[in-house]
C-alpha cells in the first residue's frame, strides 16, 4: 500500500503583538522615495545611505528593497553594516563613512568594501594596506569644505591632486558634505559648492559626490556624479518650511492601557508639570522613552508637548513622557470613542516624524533613529 503523504504544517498567523507599542514601516514608501529622488529630481547615480541601521528602520529589509529597485551604491559608518549591506546586495559598491584603521582592515577585503578616507593619516595607513595585500578595491577621498568635523583640508586636497593622474591611483569617489544644505539660501551652500568644484576639476576622471538629501534640492551644481541621500528616504522633509515632497514612511502606534477622570486643578505625571484646566478624560497609552518618545516631547503647563490621533482627534500630550508610558488628554474626545484597548497613533494619520521632532526641539533624523528597539514591528509593502 502506499504510504499518504504528510501534509504540510499550516503557515503561523502572524504574530501578535506583545509589547504595547507597534512600529510600522512601509517599504514600498522607501522605494517610492528613491525612485523619486533618482529618476525625478536627479541626472546622476541616486546612492543610498542605510548607516545606522537604515535610520533605525531595519537595514537589511531597507537594503534589499533598495537594490531590488536598482540602487547600486550604499553607504554605511561602519564595518560591521557594511557587512550587513553585502549580505543583501551582493554587487553593490559599498562605501564606509568612519575610514580606515588598520584594525578592519581585513574586512574591507572580505566583503569589497571601500573606504572614505578622512585624513592624511588615514591614506598613508591604506596605501600601506592595499599595497602589502595587493588590493586595488579602491576607496572614496573626504575632503572637507567646510564643516570642520572629518576630511583632509582643501590644501591637502590640492596637494594630493597629482596623484590623480598616475595609474592605479586607488582613488574611486571624490567626497565632501554640505553644512547647511536644509537652509537653500544659506551663503555657505554656495561658498561649498563653489570649493567642491574647484577641488573636483583637480582630480579628472574621478567621480565627484556632495548632495545629501537636502543638498539634491539646491540643484543640479550640487549634483556632480552621485548624490547620497539619506534622511529622505525615511519620510523627513528635505526641504524645511516647504511642502514635504517624500512619502511618510514609518507609524507608531501604542494600546490605551486606561482611561481615567481627573479633577480641574489635579496634576499629571512625574514632577506634577501639567495641571488640568478643566474637569479631564487623560488616556494612558504604553508607550515611553524606551519606545523612542523623547521626554522634550512631554506638554507641561509651561508649553505644549507632542500629539497622538485617538478616535480620529488629535490630542496632546500632558505630563511628562516616562518610560513605558505616555499621558493624552482625550477631554474633546466624543464620549464612549476612546476605550481601553485602542489604539493611540503617535507618528501617522497627519502626524509627522517632523511634527515629534519639533515638539522636542530636535530633528527628524533623531527621532528615526530611536524608534521601536522594543516594538513590535511592521513591515507594510514587502
């Protein structure tokens, strides 16, 4: 007789939620981003920079969908994402933000990684390197135009030009980044510009990179030969005081653990820094600064904090941001739409990542990537 075939296990139902706050994030939205920045607004290559981890989001997911969309450069800070980068992107030219020391030194060869040089120290430890290995990966060239924190002066940059043209120069991506790219009309955009281009006509046949995010919106002068944008990828606007021109990317959610009713002139949460005005309905949502809330967010009787969406109303933020629980007044709330249980929205439905980044006196970049190291996450477009 023979034997039945064994069927298959059913697929696992999703998971279910067990922490109290739910982070969304939207892949199709990052692609959309990108396909925008590079086919739309740009002449030249689109690279994508996923260092810390992806902004936060997830850096292998972000990674492949990416290269899948036909992102061919990554840049990463360090070794160990650059790692993470080759895993899923295979043929990608991968640069590494923090440089060289001698110590990853192996690992650059191992997954043909390339460094951005930022010193002159720095290139003397490389040329050493590749030429004791044998190694012609070739690495990207920092020179710093103006911000003062890494790359080699102007003067070293001119200095070092000659070298250009010999063979095997090892010299794969002329870089420099901007100050003040997300202020258009800020002088020093020009002055950088200016500089970079000078440096670049130096260096002929070398490949030339400045445009960050904001800088791929000063224009084509900016653009060069590749342009790394990073933060708006992720949904943070690019262009400050303008219409955000990328898709929203990533929403956190929190369950509503209790509704409760306070008296006027009671006090909410640690430090009793809010003081209710009127006879209140307060919804505690389990969500904190351990979720990523800045506590700068919290609304004091001194000045407003942060908002979440419940029942379709946006409330604000009272008391300060703990960390595992937020408070939100849910008094103009209709009466029996917020329950326990419900789901409270801090960054979606209208609330942007640079709406919370304001509320805390910071930026986007900042709120990104301190969201969800305990929440469940939500991968949408995969």
């Amino acid at each position: 007789m023979a034997r039945a075939k064994r069927l298959a296990p059913p697929a696992p139902a999703p998971a279910a939620p067990e922490t109290g706050g739910t982070l969304t994030i939207d892949l199709a939205a990052i692609e959309a981003n990108w396909r925008a920045l590079a086919h739309k607004l740009l002449t030249v290559e689109c690279a994508a920079v996923v260092k810390a981890n992806a902004y936060g989001l997830g850096l292998e997911p972000v990674t492949t969908r990416l290269a899948q969309a036909g992102c061919k450069t990554f840049f990463v800070a360090d070794i160990a994402e650059a790692r993470r980068v080759r895993s899923r992107a295979a043929e990608a030219t991968i640069y590494v933000l923090d440089g060289f020391t001698p110590d990853w030194g192996d690992g650059f060869i191992d997954i043909n990684a390339r460094p951005v040089i930022n010193s002159t120290t720095e290139l003397a430890e490389w040329d050493a390197f590749a030429s004791a290995r044998g190694w012609r990966g070739g690495a990207a060239l920092h020179v710093d135009t103006g911000m003062n924190r890494l790359g080699i002066s102007a003067d070293e940059a001119a200095a070092l030009a000659p070298r250009a043209q010999t063979e095997n120069h090892g010299i794969a991506l002329l870089l420099s980044h901007l100050a003040c790219a997300e202020t258009p009309d800020h002088p020093f955009n020009a002055s950088q510009i200016q500089l970079f281009r000078e440096l670049h006509m130096l260096y002929p046949g070398v490949p030339a990179s400045l445009a960050n995010s904001s800088g791929i919106f000063l224009g084509s002068s900016a653009h060069h030969d590749l342009a790394r944008p990073g933060a708006a990828l992720y949904g943070v606007n690019p262009t400050p005081g303008r219409t955000n021109p990328m898709q929203s990317v990533v929403e956190l959610t929190g369950r509503i653990l209790q509704l409760r009713n306070i008296a006027r002139d009671e006090t909410v949460g640690y430090g009793a820094t809010w003081t209710a005005k009127r006879a209140s309905r307060i919804a505690i949502v389990a969500l904190g600064y351990a979720d990523g809330l800045m506590r700068a967010g919290s609304g004091t009787d001194d000045r407003p904090g942060g908002a979440a969406i419940i029942a379709a109303k946006r409330c604000p933020i009272v008391g300060r941001i703990s960390m595992d629980l937020v408070c939100i007044d849910v008094t103009d709330v209709p009466a029996g739409a917020a329950h326990r249980g419900d789901i409270a929205t801090l960054i979606g439905a209208g609330i942007t990542v640079d709406d919370v980044a304001a509320s805390a006196g910071t930026i986007g970049y900042e709120i990104l990537t301190r969201l969800g190291p305990r929440c469940h996450l939500v991968y949408r477009g995969t």
